[in-house]
C-alpha cells in the first residue's frame, strides 16, 4: 500500500502529465490539472483526481487500459520530476462527485468559470479519473 510520503513531488505542484496507451503500445502523454486525497475507501492510501470529457482520448485509453505513468510537469506538458508508474480508472458516484469537489477547490475560480462555459456550450459529459501509484 502507498503512502502519502510516494506523493510527496506532487506537492505544491499545479500540473501533471498523465501518460497513456495507445492499442499499439504507444505513449500518449498529457498536461492536465489535478488534486489529491485520502483514499475513500478508508484503506489509508492517497488518489489523483483528475478531470476530463468522456470521449477524450485519454478516457478513451485508460477505459481500455488502466496501466498509466504520472510525472510532475508545467503547463505545457514539460516534465519536471521523475515518472511513477500508476493504475487509473473512471470513478462515479460519490467518488465523482469528491473528485470534482477537490479540483474545485484547488483550482478556484479558473476550475468553476470553465465548468461554466462547458455547462452551457458542451453536451459531452465529464469523467473524474482516480490515479493510485503502483
């Protein structure tokens, strides 16, 4: 079981890069914004959120496979930490709605203005991704 301490270059840090996998193996990686928490299930291990629409490329991939590596980046996609292997999936429910509530707050006002602007230009859902470190 992970501990908080395995996160510990994520800390202070605004972006991460999520790298995904194509069916052919290929790496697909992304700068995206994220929080973190104490596991929800009361097992004491710490999860990622991150947030993305439904039909995104990455939700796409990781609904395939769950196998992804993170690295602390800026926000272009730059890589400025070291890559830690990890397991993602789509989460829903409570664990949606706590995820959301994280990035909420962590990314208050930017986080709420295009939350916004998606309610009422986007028709494609979003997805909450949980993260833990292998």
């Amino acid at each position: 079981m992970m501990d908080a301490a395995a996160l510990s270059p994520f800390d202070g840090e605004r972006y991460l890069s999520i790298e995904t996998y194509r069916k052919g193996g290929e790496g697909v990686r992304t700068p995206v914004w994220f929080a973190i928490s104490p596991d929800a299930r009361g097992t004491g291990a710490p999860k990622i959120y991150i947030y993305s629409t439904a039909s995104s490329g990455k939700a796409k991939r990781i609904r395939r496979s769950s196998v992804v590596k993170i690295a602390p980046c800026d926000m272009r996609g730059k890589v400025t930490g070291k890559w830690v292997d990890a397991r993602a999936e789509l989460v829903a429910g409570d664990e949606f709605d706590r995820g959301m509530q994280l990035l909420n707050l962590k990314y208050r006002p930017w986080k709420q203005l295009l939350g916004l602007t998606a309610r009422l230009f986007s028709r494609d859902p979003r997805v909450v991704i949980a993260i833990w470190l292998l």
